[in-house]
C-alpha cells in the first residue's frame, strides 16, 4: 500500500539533497511536486490543498534548526502534516461502563465488514475480552452461514435467527443479542448489518433502525480503501445516513494509492480505528496515525532519531560535527571518536541503527554491533598517538601490536578498526561530493 505516494515523495526529497538552505523557489516546486503526488495518490481535492497550504506556510515559517537539512526540515514537515491528516492520535475502543459494550458496523456490501467482524472479535479475545458476533445482516443469503464461519475461526460465539423462522427482523436480532450478551457474560457484543452494492435509502433505514434499538458504544463504518475517491463520497452518505464514530478501512493491502486513508478523517471528521490488510483473520490491526505516516515516508523511524539529535546536542557541538564532516581537512580517527561518542549520547547503538531507514536489509550486521564493540575501539583510539589519529595510513605492524597491548585488545581488533575508519572515510568523501545521501558516518556499522 501507499507504494506509489511513497516513491514520489522520496524522490520530492532527494531532489533536495545537497541543498544548503530553502529558497523562497525551492518551496514553490517542492510543493508542486507534492500536490502531485498527493492528487495521484486519490487524496480528495480539499484536503490536498489545506495539506499543501500547511506545507508551504510552515517551511516558510520553520524555525531554521542547524541540526536538519533542508531535506531534513521538510520531510519532518510532510511527516507531522501525514499524521494530522491520518488523524493525529490513535483512537482507540471505547469500553461502556456497563459491558457489554455495543460496537455495530455499517457499510456497503463487499467493504469487508463480516470478515472484519471476525478479525475485532479475534483481536478483542487477545485482549481478555469475550465477544459475541451478531447476524444482523439477514438481506444476503450466505451472510450468516459466512459470520458462523468467522466466528468459529476468532474462537468466539455467534447469535444469529434460529433456522426455520423465516429471514426474520434483524432489529429484533440485534435487540435480543444484547440480552443473550448480558445472561451470558459477553462483554462486547458485534453487530454485523446488511450492506448494499450501493448506497440506498431501505439500507440506511434499517441500519439507523438497528442503532436505534441497540443504542451502540461504538458505530463503525467499514470501508473497502480500494474504491479510492468513492469512499469519500459513500463516507459522508453513511455519515448522513447513520452516522458513525469511527471508520475501518479495509483491503488496504490491494490500494497503492493510498487515497482513501489520507482522504476520510478530513472530510469526514471521524478517525481511523483499524485497518484490515487481507483476508486472513490476523491482517488486522490498530490505525496508528504516526507509523502509517512513517511507513509512507519509508523512513523507518529515522524522525525519531533526528528528533532524539535535536533534543541531546547543543548547537555548538552540532557544528562542530557538521565542521568536521565539511571542512576541507579529511576526516580523522580524532573526528571519528568525537563523533561516535555523540552517537553514543543518543541510547543503545542497537535502536540507533534500528531507527535508520533501510536498515532491514542489515538486521543481521547491526545485531553483531553492540556497545561493548564501541568501547573497545575509543580504547583502541586512546592507545594511539595524535599522529597515529590524524593519519592512520602510519599505522604499521609494530605500531598496531602497541596499540593492541596498550587497550588490552588483539591486533586483529587494530586492525578492524583501520579498515571500518577507511570505508567510513570513503564513505564521507562521497558524501561531501554529494554523492551520498544522508547520514554521518556510523562506526561498527
Ligand atoms: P461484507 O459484504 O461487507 O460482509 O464483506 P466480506 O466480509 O464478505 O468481504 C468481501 C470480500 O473481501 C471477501 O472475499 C473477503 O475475503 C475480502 N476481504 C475482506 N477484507 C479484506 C482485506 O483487508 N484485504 C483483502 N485483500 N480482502 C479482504
């Protein structure tokens, strides 16, 4: 999902990379191109331009920190305007005071409720609770049979008709399982309604009929995210119809675009819950507005480190740094201590790496990295003279086995100190030629 918004604002930013500050220009094109993006994706045209109002105004008006680029500056920019726009703070279940909690889903044929309905039943029996699943949704054939099934699979049990009375009135289901619920202990109770291939006045009638005989906790609206810009516009006639707390989207794992989720909680007013992401029951979780804005962005939790950066290091030491990797002098042992000790500052160098995008594919190496490697080599680098710092290219046989004694290691850890000092070095050339994305250089890594 999202895979297509993702690629176009990753390339939005590294057309920025390499840049010193943000010209009055650069916001004007970088909006653009994110407006583009945004209308690709299938955002609904209003919130694509208050997101774009918000963007410009804010990387005009952003407190320029010396500790970001400017790439850096606007994807915490579109990263903090991501998550307002998903809702802001995850929202979770409101439990009633008196259980059983009523939590009714509404939506069309086909959004996913009945295999929704499993999947929260499922989910609320993981978190100690007892559920029971309602077949209110008497309109299609197989619905109930279907609910059986889902409820069979979550563990949990189903009230439904009795066989051999007619279709029956769902209201009355609905209002009966709420006693069954009470005599027998349930203490959230799920009701699943009928849904049409489209929206319809009968439909809305009787799930607002529903609701009005069970008066839920909670009213879901379940939305398949696949449909794009229609589930805006099927959003606001449920929301007229019978109105809902809160929304489900489903079949995200098919939408690459991405429109619906960031289209639904503007226009409608109401938060994401849950996303469904495929068919089996456990595709299921809680929306968090905050990991599906950094999961657009493909950036790990990289704002959290840079925020973590601004939050631990003082201007002047942020300089040094910056000095220190810009300056015409080539990187030294000397800068690479300095350097790792304010890593060092950050927290375990393991969450450090964790934190960087792209570090998945290194999980094997970064859990070999632990903080005992570092503090062998600032030992190593104590053993060495200022000479030896400055320009390891010196460090010969007899030399290493001095430095190896000196910081009670082994050559073989002098020696692997070298090389990562080289490659780190190499590293940072490129990155000064503006070859190289990103980051300074990381030791052990
Ligand atoms: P209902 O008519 O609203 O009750 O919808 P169903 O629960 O019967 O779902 C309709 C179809 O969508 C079924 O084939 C489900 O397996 C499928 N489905 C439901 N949720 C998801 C999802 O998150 N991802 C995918 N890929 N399929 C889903």
């Amino acid at each position: 999902m999202f895979e297509t918004l993702s690629d176009r604002l990753t390339s939005v930013f590294s057309s920025l990379k390499g840049k010193g500050r943000l010209s009055e220009e650069d916001i004007a094109t970088t909006a653009r191109e994110i407006r583009l993006a945004l209308l690709e994706a299938d955002v609904a045209l209003p919130v694509v331009r208050e997101f774009i109002a918000h963007i410009k105004e804010r990387a005009r008006g952003e407190e320029v920190s010396k500790a970001l680029n400017p790439a850096q500056q606007v994807i915490k920019i579109v990263n903090e305007e991501l998550i307002a726009v998903l809702g802001g703070e995850t929202r979770e279940i409101r439990f009633a005071k008196r259980p059983p909690t009523v939590i009714m889903l509404a939506g069309l044929q086909g959004s996913g409720k009945t295999t929704l309905a499993g999947k929260l039943a499922k989910w609320l029996v993981a978190e100690r609770n007892t559920p029971l699943l309602v077949a209110a949704d008497l309109q299609r054939p197989n619905a109930v049979t279907q609910l059986q099934v889902v409820g069979e699979r979550a563990g949990t049990q189903v009230f439904a008709p009795q066989p051999g009375n007619g279709v029956g009135d769902p209201v009355e289901v609905a209002r009966e399982s709420i006693e069954h619920a009470r005599r027998n202990n349930h203490n959230v109770v799920i009701i699943d309604t009928a849904g049409r291939l489209g929206v319809d006045d009968e439909m809305m009638q009787q799930a607002a009929d529903i609701r009005d005989a069970v008066t839920p906790d909670e009213i879901l609206f379940v939305v398949d995210a696949m449909i794009g810009q229609d589930a805006v516009n099927t959003a606001q006639a449920f929301l007229d119809g019978v109105g809902y707390d809160g929304v489900v989207l489903t079949k995200l794992d098919g939408d690459a675009r991405g429109g619906a989720a960031l289209s639904i909680r503007h226009i409608t007013g109401r938060p994401i819950m849950f996303a469904s992401t495929g068919e089996k029951l456990e595709d299921f979780d809680v929306f968090h507005p905050d990991r599906m804005a950094s999961r657009i962005l493909d950036m790990g939790d990289m704002l959290s480190l840079i925020e973590q950066a601004q939050r631990t290091f003082d201007e002047a030491e942020v300089e040094r740094m910056a000095g220190s990797l810009t300056s015409e002098d080539d990187f030294t042992l000397e800068d690479f201590l300095e350097q790792m000790q304010m890593v060092r500052k950050l927290g375990p160098i393991g969450n450090l790496l964790g934190m960087m995008p792209g570090m998945g594919q290194m999980r094997d190496q970064i859990s070999n990295v632990d903080d005992k490697d570092l503090d062998r080599i600032t030992a190593l680098i104590r053993s060495m003279t200022p000479e030896e710092r400055r320009n390891p290219k010196i460090i010969n046989g007899s030399r290493r086995l001095r430095i190896a004694n000196g910081s009670g290691t082994q050559v073989s850890d002098v020696n692997g100190l070298v090389t990562r000092f080289f490659e780190a070095q190499k590293m940072l050339r490129k990155m000064k030629d503006g070859s190289f994305p990103g980051m300074p250089g990381m030791p052990g890594a």
